[in-house]
C-alpha cells in the first residue's frame, strides 16, 4: 500500500500545527474525516484539505511532499512508523517523540527533538537553537532517542541533555551542550563558545579541541578510554559518522566544576 501522503498545494499564509498528523493520531480516520482536520493557527482554521491533497492509506508511512518553515510541531510525539518530510520544517520537529523514525529532507527550526524519549529524528540540513532542549519552564530536555542533524546547528543543542545521543555534523553554535545532566552529544565540524556550560554529567565528543572554554573545566590528559572506543565503533556502524571520530587516545577536560559537575568533554588530538 502506498505510504499516506500530503502533496502541500501552495506555501500556507499562516503557521500550521501538524502534530495531529502521527500513524497513531490519525489511526481508524478515513480520507474524508483527516481532510477536516483543522491545522491553522489563526481565526481562519485551515484545515488539512485546504493545504494539501492527500493520497496514499497507509497510516504508518506518512509522507509530507512540500514543506515550510511554517510547519510547526510535525511528528510531535510519535509512537510509531515513519514520518518524511521532503522540505523544510519549523519549530519543535520531533517534540516528545517516543519512537518511530522521523526524517526531515531539508532545514528544521528551533527546538527540534525537544524532549523527546525515544525513536529516531534524521535533519538532512540545517537545525535552530535549542536541538533536543527544554521549552522555557521545562527542566530537562531530550531523554532518550537519537537525533542526526547532517549540517550545522545553531545555539544551545544539547541543552539540559539527560538521556540519549544527539549528533551534529557540520558544527553548532556557542554553549553546545550547556547544562547537561546525562546523555551524550557529538559534534564534528566546530563548535561555539562555551561548550558544556552548567553541565553535570554526560558525554560532549568533538573532532577537535575546544577554542573557548570555560575556566572551570580541568584539562585531564588523554586517558585510555573505552568509552570512547565502544562510541566510535556505534557512531560508524548506525551510519552516523563514516570514520572513527576520537581515535585510541583523545584528549579529555573534565567539568563543569563551577557546579560540582562531572561531566568530560573529549576531543580528538
């Protein structure tokens, strides 16, 4: 059967919530009843019919053909399937998903992967602030599941991390990794200012060393580290990196101690 699909008709004149557009949301809805369903943001109530001609049965393959940066919250909390984007996608991509693989064809906004427990989120571009973070009030971020962003990054990803690997492949922005209670972050391709900021405990792996540091970090050599080797054997077999990303020896600071944290950061040397 062919996979569920939303053929974007025109760019939408308003933000759109699509989190009601999930394998377990839209489970025992025919055509005619998911076409009713209101996604617009505003007095105007769009609804999935007026955006989109919809194709396809198969609940748990949804495809979106055309995408925008105005559509937020898509594959908010996804069980199940699979979710594919072919374009862009706004904020909160992959919000509180707890299984299921979401892959995002093109640029995601802010807060993607926020909270999420589990599944796979897959960026082919570009991510906002805040990848896998906390919203405002919230007092952890991502807890579980992997996040793939294949760009770049910008501000805080990682932030209040407690659960699960989130990787960045060409270079995030400053304090990357800042408030860390668990988990561990990859990034290869630079990072900003100030990684692991506030972080307690958890795992930052770079491809290289820091260029700014907080003071409260302790450089701590290059210690023989299996960790380091049993995550470069797991980042090369998921497809995630192509080659070893720490080697045998890598450099370690460990921190933040301006917290009593015990959180490292390892580079390769």
């Amino acid at each position: 059967m062919k996979a569920l699909t939303f053929t974007l008709r025109e760019t939408p004149p308003e933000r759109l919530d699509l989190s009601l557009l999930t394998p377990e949301k839209l489970a025992g809805m025919d055509k005619s009843e998911i076409g009713k369903i209101r996604l617009g943001m505003s007095k105007h109530g769009l609804t999935v019919g007026d955006l989109f001609k919809v194709s396809g049965g198969d609940l748990q393959s949804i495809v979106f053909e055309g995408g925008s940066e105005r559509f937020d919250r898509v594959g908010t909390g996804l069980v199940d399937g699979t979710i594919r984007v072919v374009g862009d996608v706004g904020a909160q991509v992959g919000r509180q998903m707890r299984g299921g693989v979401l892959t995002i064809e093109g640029n995601a906004g802010p807060h993607a992967g926020s909270c999420m427990r589990g599944g796979r989120l897959e960026i082919m571009g570009n991510a906002g602030d805040h990848l896998g973070g906390p919203l405002a009030g919230e007092l952890a971020g991502m807890n579980g599941g992997v996040v793939i962003v294949r760009g770049r990054a910008g501000a805080f990803a990682g932030d209040r991390m407690r659960r699960g690997v989130a990787a960045v492949l060409k270079g995030c922005g400053e304090y990357a990794g800042a408030r860390m209670i668990a988990g561990t972050l990859v990034v290869t391709g630079g990072v900003g200012r100030l990684p692991g900021y506030l972080m307690r405990r958890g795992s930052i792996l770079l491809d290289r060393e820091p260029a700014e540091l907080s003071p409260s970090f302790v450089e701590c050599g290059a210690p023989d580290s299996s960790f380091a080797s049993v995550m470069d054997r797991y980042l090369v077999t998921d497809g995630i990196l192509k080659r070893p990303l720490l080697g045998r020896a890598p450099g370690k600071f460990g921190g933040d101690n301006a917290v009593f944290g015990t959180g490292e950061i390892l580079f390769r040397r």
